[in-house]
C-alpha cells in the first residue's frame, strides 16, 4: 500500500514544467537586492555565495567579509531538530538522497546550502531545547552567541531591555523581508515589540500562513459500518451505555438551518435540523434510560433521518465525515456512546477508546483537548495566538480564562470523562498510552494535524480502515452579529506567526558589522523566493529539476523520486519529522506547505480537501490575518508591544501563568478541570473560578496591560496603511 501511495502520488505531481527555479551565482562578500534580479540557487557542494536573491525597489545591501562566523544557538526543539546532525539521528554517518554521507555534528544539507549561498560559516552551538529554555540557556551569556531561539514574548521583552538587536532599524537593507512585512500589515503588528519605534526583535516563523492547522480526525470506516445501510443496525454483542452525564448544548426544539457544501463539492446549499420532528438526540438518550450500543445506533439512525426529513439517505454517516457534514458537539456525543459501546463489532475486542491525544505524557500534545473543546463549544481564546487572548466584536482584548463559557466548557469534557468518553490513557497517563491505538484498532478520534496523522492510513492501518481529517462541528459562536449567538462553523486554529523565532544577539555581535549584517542576510534571504525554497524543501538534490506542479494558485517544485523514497524509509512518511531531523529545513522562517501537501496521505488529502472547499466557499469561517470589519474575526497578533516595565509586572504574576501552563513539562488546569471537575474550594463552578482568575490571580491587571498594548498596536497599525 505504501509503495502504490507514492507511485501514484509522484505520476500526480510530476507535472513537467520549464522553470528557471535558481541558477546558481558566483562567490560575493556583498549580499544585495536588485530589482532585476532572477531567483537564484547554488549546488549543494558549491562554495559561492548568492547576491541575486530577490527583486526590491528599494535595493538594499549587507556587507559582511566572505566566511564571516555565526555562532547559532537556534534549532527547533530537540537535539534531533537543529542544523547539525546529533549522534542518534546520523549514527555512523547516514547518506542522503544527494548522495553525501553525512556525520554527527556536521551541518544538515539547508545549513551546508545556505553557507554556500551566502559565504557565511556556521558554528552549531544549540542546546537541543524548547524555544523558551533554550533562550533561558543563554540569557546570561548572550556573548556567547549571534543568533538564537527564543520564544516572541522572550526576545521582544530583552530586545526592550536592549539584550536582541531591533532588526527594523535594518529593513530598508533587508528588502524581501520588508516586502513581505509590507504586504502582510497584521504580520507586521505581529511581530512588533515596541509601537513607538517600530521595534522588531525577532524573524517570524510560519509553519504555513493563512490556512487551518488543526483538524478533527475520525476512523471514519467504523461511522459506516455503525450508521449506514438499510433496516435496522444489528450486532452480536455490544455493551451498556455508562449513566448519562452529559447533557444537551444544541436546543431541544424548534429549528436551526446551517449552510454546508453539496456532496459533490460544486457549491453551497442549506439544510436543517429540525429539533421539533427529530428531537435532540441527547436529550432523547439521556431520557431512554438503560441503553446497550445497538439500541444507541439504532436511535442515532433514527435521529438522522428525522431531524435532517432524509436529507443523508442510507448514508447517514456523511453527517460527520462527507463533505456535507453538518455534525455538532451533541451528535458527537452520540456518536461517540456508539462507539464505545460497540467494540465488538467495531474491533473485534472488548474496549474502544472514544477522544483521545497523541501523546499522554506530553503537556503540549494534551492541551488540544481543551482547543478541541473551543471548537466544539464555540468558545473563543483556546486556540489564540498568544496566551489565551482573543479579540472581541467590541474591538477590545478579552482573555478567555476569565470568561465562565471556558469553564462551562471544561464542565462538558469533564461529563464525556465521566461517561467514559474520553481515552482512560488521557485520563490516567499511568494505564496505558495512546501510541499504539490507531495501529491497534483502539482509538476513535483525536484532534491534531492532518499530514503527521493521516500517514498511519500508509503505515499502521489495515486495508479498508480509514483515519481521515473531518469537518469542522457547528457550534453557536457569539461574533457580535446576533445577541443570541450564530450556529456556523469557525475554527480558531489558524495558521499565522508562530510564538517561537530567531533573534539576534546584540552583546553577541556588538559591535562587528561583518556579523550584524550576515545574521541580517540571513534572515532576508529565508524571505526570498529563493530562501522560501531551501528553507521548505532542501537543496536543489533533494528537488525535480524543472518540474512544478500548482499549489494555492502558485507553482512550486515536485520533490525528487530519492527524496520521496527517503522520507519514508526515514521517518515514516512524515513530512515534518524527515525535514527537520535530516535535512535541517523548516525550523524557522516562512515554511511552503506545498513539499508537505505531497508527502500527505490521498486519505489525508480528501479530508483536507472538503475542509478547504468549504472555507473557500465560506461555510467555515476563520480568524482573518487582517484589521477585519468586524473585529471579532481579526487574528489576535502574535506579539504585544508591551514595555519593559509591563512585562516585569507580567512576569510577577505567576499563578496565572503556571496554572495554564502550556509548555511539554507543564501543569493545566483546564486539562484537570476536564478529567476531576472543581477541586479547589475557591472554584466551586464556571462563574467563580473565572472570577478567581479574574481577582485573586491578577487576570484583570494582566487584561489591562494587555488591552493598552492593542490600542497602541492599532494606532499603530494606522501608520502603517
């Protein structure tokens, strides 16, 4: 099946194009913009630097002597993802589809490339953590270093304090990075620290831009087997639904019309759930007492057929998993007692389990629960940008761990955990893990990336299964337009600058001008077509000469036959994992998701695809990368310009910000208040613990600070129009 995948999916992208990708230049110690400039690439093996790598109306030049040194404490967040190879990833030497073997500390191929581009050496002095602690490394021997990762809120707040170098001072010399900031004026906001100067301090990276990032994801062959075909469902075998818990969020009566996408894909259309003929399915549930998981199918089915008046036919799965899916947090429930309640038929065993993470000892992975429970009910800020900050349709920052309908969603997760709902290895981290449940037939659905999860339909399932990506879920969402809320689709999990960048070190370079500039040429270059390129796919080896195939309107390079073949005997087929770890790409900088899009799955690519036809024709709605009309549906920026002064007063409050820790070592009370409800006296219900939050844990001065740096970023933004 795996060899079948990527035969077909190499015929499909090997679309044979003329193009003059990059032809290589000789050796400068001038890095320059030209208006006239052609995109440009050198060899892997080469030695010349690049001085054409971009067009520019400004043209702007960054002198620096051929060789010039860059001490980089910059990578991802492992040893396994900087740019050199560490033992483990290159063992006794490991050889790559360019034909070089390569060995523990020499750089990775993007790294050897761009020293050969730009005549720049680098000196690998990453530390293999996280963003944030690798910055904590260095802070007190920035010295040490010319450039290194920081989380945004870290660098911004030393740039303040004069410890990173404010890259805007150098824009007018940096003219794709410029352009770029030109054209995308919210990036801009984003990514500015001090709104009085214009400040930035960091290079963003954008692991895609402008496109949803987390999706749901479902097996979706167990919801036909459960739900489609004529008669009644039937089944040797099946278990008792646990006690209700759960209880309705969509209405009861009455009747609510949601706009979805025809089956075919060819355009929009409206249908109806109409609570008055079909009732709520929870509430029906709920009230029928004693339940095994054949009746539960059985008045899932029924349900379908009234509440929609025949509109899914005999498939009564596309509710959740066709292209015209119109699925909500309460069918989800009902579906997911089906299948819980199922296993026997589903996977021959005694036990299915229903939601779940991907990994259980990883306080990064575990939080998209609570993001999960945004989306499902309709709760803005769980999925922001930075901390848990959105904007409202008053145009002011709100925070939403201050907000009771956070908790009183919190309260819904935690009746699913009570119903048994949720995976006991996200319940219990000490009774098993979740690795191995897609492989295994045990898990249902989790909430995650679609490239990195639909590989395992190559890898680990069976013929006939299917992990696909799902449509979004309808939940009401108060945008401002209506008092009473709208039931649409929105998602929050956006793509746009990352929390995490590279920042320059001022005491690092001091006062040498050779590495001021090469650290500044470097990140201009990554903004070029041309560094776009290197920085997604590789170098030119790991790339089909003179072959395109269209991504989002534009043409980008077919990776290689031995690339395609490498990224599966490596890392499984995933994209991301192969990138980082062997060729040293995507660990900054603006990321093409084109090299990824042809390492996805065709299951991967079908869901994706209903997912991207239906916010193309609007009927998923999405944070906007721009000052919106209503700005209740502006991205919230990535980046606050508060002062120094504000946040030292931040960094003091402490509670607020262990208790909704986020980082892989982290402590969330979000997730706790998912799987125990209210332990804390103080916190007895949703109103009380966001006034909690509110009052004793400093929320509202945090808000404050927060809410003055906005009305300076706008302001702001205003002068940049």
């Amino acid at each position: 099946m795996k060899k079948k995948f990527k035969s077909l999916l190499a015929m499909i992208l090997a679309v044979a194009m003329a193009a003059a990708l990059l032809s290589g230049c000789g050796p400068s110690i001038q890095y320059e913009q030209d208006s006239s400039s052609s995109q440009n690439s050198g060899s892997n093996t080469g030695g010349g630097s690049s001085n054409d790598t971009g067009s520019s109306s400004s043209g702007g030049s960054l002198e620096y002597a051929a060789g010039t040194t860059l001490r980089m404490a910059t990578g991802y967040n492992s040893t396994k993802t900087g740019i050199s190879f560490d033992s483990e990833t290159a063992g006794q030497g490991v050889t790559l589809a360019d034909g070089v073997t390569y060995h523990t500390g020499e750089l990775k191929p993007t790294w050897v490339e761009v020293q050969n581009r730009l005549n720049i050496v680098f000196e690998d002095k990453y530390q293999g953590n996280s963003a944030s602690k690798e910055f904590d490394f260095w802070k007190e021997r920035l010295g040490d270093v010319d450039m290194v990762s920081g989380t945004a809120t870290k660098l911004t707040e030393n740039g303040e304090a004069g410890n990173v170098v404010n890259i805007a001072e150098y824009l007018d010399q940096m003219p794709n990075f410029k352009a770029y900031l030109d054209a995308n004026p919210i990036v801009r906001m984003s990514i500015t620290g001090n709104t009085d100067t214009g400040a930035i301090y960091f290079s963003p990276y954008f692991d895609g831009v402008g496109d949803i990032e987390r999706m749901p994801l479902m097996r979706t062959d167990w919801v036909e087997k459960l739900l489609n075909g004529e008669g009644e469902f039937t089944a040797s075998a099946s278990k008792s639904l646990a006690a209700p818990a759960y209880q309705p969020y969509m209405p009861t009566s009455g009747s609510v019309s949601i706009d979805v996408v025809k089956l075919d894909g060819s355009g929009v259309e409206s249908i109806t759930k109409d609570y008055d003929k079909g009732g709520n399915i929870i509430d029906k549930m709920n009230a029928a007492g004693s339940l095994d998981g054949v009746a539960a199918v059985n008045m899932l089915r029924t349900y379908i057929d009234e509440t929609y008046d025949g509109y899914y036919g005999t498939d009564r799965a596309n509710l959740y998993i066709g292209q015209n899916a119109a699925w909500d947090a309460d069918e989800l429930v009902a579906l997911l007692r089906c299948v819980v309640a199922n296993p026997q038929t589903l996977n021959g065993t005694d036990s299915i389990q229903g939601l779940f993470s991907r990994e259980d000892d990883n306080n990064q992975r575990r939080v998209d629960m609570f993001r999960f429970a945004g989306t499902l009910f309709g709760v803005r800020g769980l999925e922001s940008r930075q901390d848990y900050l959105y904007i409202g349709s008053d145009g002011q920052m709100h925070d939403s761990r201050q907000e009771a309908a956070t908790y009183e969603a919190m309260e819904r997760m935690h009746a699913m955990v009570q119903e048994g709902l949720l995976s006991k290895a996200f319940v219990d981290m000490s009774s098993e893990s979740s690795a191995t449940y897609l492989e295994n037939d045990l898990g249902f659905m989790h909430y995650d990336y679609n490239q990195t999860q639909t590989i395992y339909n190559a890898t680990k399932l069976q013929e006939g299964e299917k992990y696909m990506a799902v449509m979004v879920p309808v939940a009401r969402w108060y945008d401002g337009s209506n008092d009473d809320g709208v039931y649409m689709r929105f998602t929050e999990s956006w793509r746009s600058v990352k929390t995490d960048g590279w920042g320059i070190s001022k005491t690092g370079v001091g006062s040498n001008t050779d590495k001021l500039n090469a650290c500044l040429a470097l990140i201009d270059f990554a903004y070029s077509e041309e560094g776009q390129i290197l920085m997604s796919y590789g170098p030119d080896a790991f790339i089909k000469s003179g072959e395109t195939f269209t991504f989002n309107g534009e043409k980008k390079p077919v990776i290689a036959d031995a690339t395609r073949d490498e990224l599966w005997d490596k890392a499984s087929g995933n994209y991301t994992n192969y990138a980082r770890n062997y060729l040293g790409s995507t660990l900054s900088f603006l990321k093409s998701q084109a090299f990824e899009y042809q390492c996805t799955h065709e299951v991967g690519q079908e869901g994706a695809g209903h997912i991207s036809t239906a916010i193309g024709l609007g009927t998923i709605k999405h944070p906007e990368m721009d000052m919106t009309s209503n700005p209740w549906y502006t991205i919230v920026p990535t980046v606050l310009p508060t002062t120094t002064v504000e946040n030292s007063t931040v960094s003091g409050y402490t509670e607020l910000t262990d208790r909704f820790n986020q980082q892989k070592d982290g402590d969330n009370m979000l997730l706790n208040i998912i799987i125990s409800g209210y332990t804390d006296s103080a916190m007895r219900d949703a109103a009380s613990t966001a006034e909690n939050v509110a009052q004793t844990w400093s929320g509202r001065q945090y808000l404050a600070i927060k809410e003055g740096a906005w009305e300076r970023d706008t302001a702001f933004y205003s002068t940049l129009k």
